[in-house]
C-alpha cells in the first residue's frame, strides 16, 4: 500500500483544472472524508496510485484500472472497464448518457462507503482480475466513432468536459480523435487531449482556428 504524494498534494489543492482550485470553494476539499475511505479500499487491491489527468488514477501494470475524482454532488468512483463487472449490489451506473464502457459509483458520505465496503472490495477484486486477464470491452457498432482511451478517461473525469464534446459535430469530434489517435505513446495521447480540451469546450473541431466561430455561435 503505497501512497503517492501527488494524490495528497490533489486532496490539498484540488486538480486545478478550475478557478477554484486552492480556494475554499474547491470541490475536492468537500469530499476529503469520503475521497480518503474509497482510497483505503483502492489502495487495499494493490493497485498502484499514479496522478493522470491532473486526477488520482490507479493502475496495474501501467494499465489505467479506475480513477477517484471529486465532483460538485458526490465523490466518484469510476471504472475503466465497468461494464464488465458482475455488479448484483447496484453500486455502479454509466458514468453518463454517452458512456458505454466507464462505469461510476457514486458516493456522498463516509457511511455511504463503510456500509458498501465489501461490495466495493467485491467490485476492485473484479476489476484488478479482468485487467489481468487482459478481457477487453466488445466492440462497438463500427459505425460509432472510436474514442481514444486517454480522451475517454479525461471525459469521464470533466462531465463538462464530455457533454461539449458529445455536442460537437460528428467531424469536429473526429478531428479531435484522429489527432489524439496518432500519437504512439499513451502519454502523448494523454498530453494532446489536454490540448484539445479548450477547443472542445469551445466547440470547436482541433482543425478550427481560434477566430473561427464556434458550433455554439
């Protein structure tokens, strides 16, 4: 069980994504208690706890397992791969109306999480033995667009994120996903996401320059 210190730094400043972060009114400060206990869980599978995304992710073998992010109405835990769970005690839901792979519980208190201990453990003992299988999520009707993982994750991570991103046109959102797609190396992926993000919100295809009206104008 080891911690990282880039999650505690998290939990003190917020993922700095917003205005908000290292003020009072960040999120994160609000779901500390409830963050910490699903964290005592996560870190109890053996999964190792990296910070991607500017969130708290955990991986096995570098493979992105779940991620623990604080929302405005509840602390989530989301799962990569959490349609392939076996989830009889309802904890997980999509993570939204778009999500067909991602899978999120969501939780509002620490009681929340102590009462459902065994079921979470349940569902992390479940997630850490597909990915060690290697068991992946079927494919899709191969005329929906391919979404890279690391903008699936960042979209998982930020509804808001997702929603403007999913209000896009089909060949802005393609645009963005060919140029995310052709990077190699996970972590280049991950950093042009980041550079896409703003265009998204603007909505805005990566090809648009920054004069060029937005979908939304």
């Amino acid at each position: 069980m080891i911690r990282n210190s880039e999650v505690d730094q998290y939990l003190a400043i917020g993922c700095m994504r917003c205005p908000l972060g290292n003020t009072p009114e960040c999120k994160v400060h609000g779901w500390y208690d409830v963050f910490q206990a699903l964290r005592e869980l996560v870190l109890e599978s053996g999964l190792a706890e990296e910070v991607k995304w500017k969130v708290p992710t955990y991986t096995l073998n570098g493979k992105n397992v779940l991620i623990i992010a604080a929302f405005k109405e509840y602390c989530g835990l989301n799962m990569f791969k959490g349609v392939l769970i076996n989830d009889p005690s309802g904890i997980l839901e999509f993570a939204g109306p778009n999500s067909r792979e991602a899978m999120v519980g969501r939780f509002r208190s620490v009681e929340q999480v102590q009462v459902n201990a065994e079921a979470i453990r349940e569902i992390l003992r479940q997630a850490v033995e597909i990915e060690r299988s290697g068991a992946v999520v079927p494919k899709r009707n191969p005329a929906d667009l391919d979404l890279p993982e690391e903008l699936v994750v960042a979209m998982d991570a930020d509804p808001l994120l997702a929603s403007a991103f999913f209000a896009l046109t089909p060949g802005r959102q393609r645009s963005h996903v060919i140029h995310i797609s052709g990077a190699k190396q996970s972590k280049t992926r991950e950093s042009r996401v980041e550079k896409c993000v703003p265009k998204i919100l603007a909505g805005q295809g990566f090809l648009d320059w920054a004069g060029k009206p937005s979908a939304a104008e």
